[in-house]
C-alpha cells in the first residue's frame, strides 16, 4: 500500500545490529527504505548491514556510541555522505544494569543515563536539520517500565520514563518542521538483553508467559510493522503518542 511505501528514504537506527533495532530496520528495509546502523560492535553492524541490504534498496553501518556528541554527529555526516538525506532517525540504543537501587555506582546511573536517554537525545539534535528538510520521523524506544516501577532497575526505568517526555517535548517542538515524534513501548521481548536478565533470574522466564495475555514473549520480528507505520505517511498525524507492542501486557491489571 502507497502510504506505507518507503522507497526513497532514509532510515538511521541506534542500536540496529541486533534485537528490536533489527527486526525495525528489516521492516523499514522492506518497505524500500535505505538503512544505516549506528552501534558500537563492528561485526555484528556489519553482518547487519549485510542482511539489510539484501532486503531493500541498500544498507550500511557506522560505528557510533550514541553518549557521545562527537560520535553522533559523526553519524549524522557519515550517513549524509553515504546517502544524501534522513527521514528517519529510530533511538533504539539502550543497555541495562540489574541491581537493588541503593547499590548502584553513580557511574552506573550514569551510563545507563547517558545511552538510554541523553544518547536519544543527542541523535534527535543532530538529525533534526537533516530532519527538517523534508519532514521527517523519530521513533523513540521505551518500555514497561516507562509505565511501571522496576523495583530491580531504577537508573534503566527513569531513563525509559524521560524519554517518554522527551518524545512529547519534541513531538511538540517540532510539528513546525513536520517532524512526528513517537515512542514505541515494547513488552518482554526475546533478546540479548533479556536473555542475560534470564539468565540472572530463573523464574523471569515462565512469570512473562504467565503476565503476558498472549502467552509468549516477543521477538524483533513483532517490531518491523509498527516502524513501517510510525516511519511511513500512514501516521503523518500521529506525533507524541507512546504505543505498547507488548502482546496486551500493559493492558492488563
Ligand atoms: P539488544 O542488546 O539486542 O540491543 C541493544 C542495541 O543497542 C545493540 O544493538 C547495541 O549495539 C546498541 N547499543 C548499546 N549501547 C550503545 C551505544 N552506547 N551506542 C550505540 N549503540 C549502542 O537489546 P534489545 O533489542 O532488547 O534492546 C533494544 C531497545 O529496546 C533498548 O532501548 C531496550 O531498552 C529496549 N527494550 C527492550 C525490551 C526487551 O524486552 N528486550 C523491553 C523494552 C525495551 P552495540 O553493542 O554494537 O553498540
């Protein structure tokens, strides 16, 4: 369908070599979107890449560290030399520390701070002249625990609640330049970073099938629609909102 067509654009996706930043860098591939990842781990960009660029028009990556202004503006020119323009900037980057509140390092705090959210940030800085050329999309990453209390990830859960106002601030500031901003909150989903919080808690496995209402978690793949909706002319009046891709978990009480 037109209003989901991609061809043309640009996509620029944080953390896009793995996990839920793959599986919307695959649907914005799909869609006819040229795709460059940013993240830090040069093997797995480039295997990335690699797959990307048999599923659209053409990918690449750049190494980025997205808690350094430098390295996000590098990003921003690499991509501007590598395919003329941005429509499309998707903060997926983000880590997780697990530990009871009182025990954190600050430079813990700091670092789940820095990529989470401040790293969100700096990448909607630096995209927006890019951004505002044309009109353009940010699809911020949040999660449950933008709406819930993590009582085992405190520094993880403020960076995911700030960036739900970071995304109404920006939504806000920049329907001027035709630029909508959305948050996407996914549920428990099977990745890397889940599966160390697996590792570290037996039980999490079976209590996510037991409090999801789908009966499973999700994978990357569940993520691939809601980037072509939120990067594509299909939701050119959607800006500010947050919306769970959570298999009903954030539905239930
Ligand atoms: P992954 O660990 O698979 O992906 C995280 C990605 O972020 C990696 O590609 C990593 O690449 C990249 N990254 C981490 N730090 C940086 C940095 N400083 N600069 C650039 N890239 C960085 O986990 P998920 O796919 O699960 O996570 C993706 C997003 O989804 C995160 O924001 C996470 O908080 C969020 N989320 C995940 C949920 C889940 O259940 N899995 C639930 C809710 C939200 P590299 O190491 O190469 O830099």
């Amino acid at each position: 369908m037109k209003i989901f067509d991609l061809a043309g654009k640009v996509a620029l996706v944080t953390g896009g070599n793995g996990g839920i930043g793959l599986g919307m860098a695959e649907g914005l591939a799909r869609a006819g979107a040229e795709v460059m990842i940013a993240a830090r781990d040069a093997r797995k960009s480039k295997a990335a890449a690699a797959r990307l660029a048999k599923l659209g028009p053409g990918a690449d990556w750049i190494a980025t560290d997205v808690a350094d202004p430098a390295s996000c503006r590098a990003m921003v020119k690499a991509t501007l030399a590598r395919f003329g323009r941005i429509d499309i900037l998707v903060n997926n980057a983000g880590i997780n520390i697990r530990k009871p509140p009182e025990t954190y390092a600050i430079e813990e705090w700091q670092r789940i701070i820095g990529i989470n959210l401040t790293g969100a940030f700096l990448c909607a800085q630096a995209c927006h002249p890019a951004l505002k050329r044309r009109g353009g999309k940010v699809i911020n990453i949040g999660s449950m625990t933008s709406l819930f209390g993590a009582s085992f990830a405190a520094p993880y859960g403020a960076s995911k609640g700030g960036i739900m106002q970071l995304t109404k601030a920006l939504a806000s500031a920049w329907a001027k330049d035709d630029i909508q901003v959305n948050c996407v909150l996914p549920g428990w989903i099977d990745t890397d970073l889940t599966k160390r919080a697996r590792q570290d808690v037996p039980t999490l496995h079976d209590s996510v099938l037991r409090r999801t209402p789908a009966g499973r978690w999700g994978k990357p793949g569940d993520f691939a629609g809601i980037a072509v909706f939120l990067a594509s002319a299909a939701s050119d009046f959607v800006t500010g909102a947050a919306i769970a891709v959570d298999g009903g978990y954030s539905a239930q009480g």
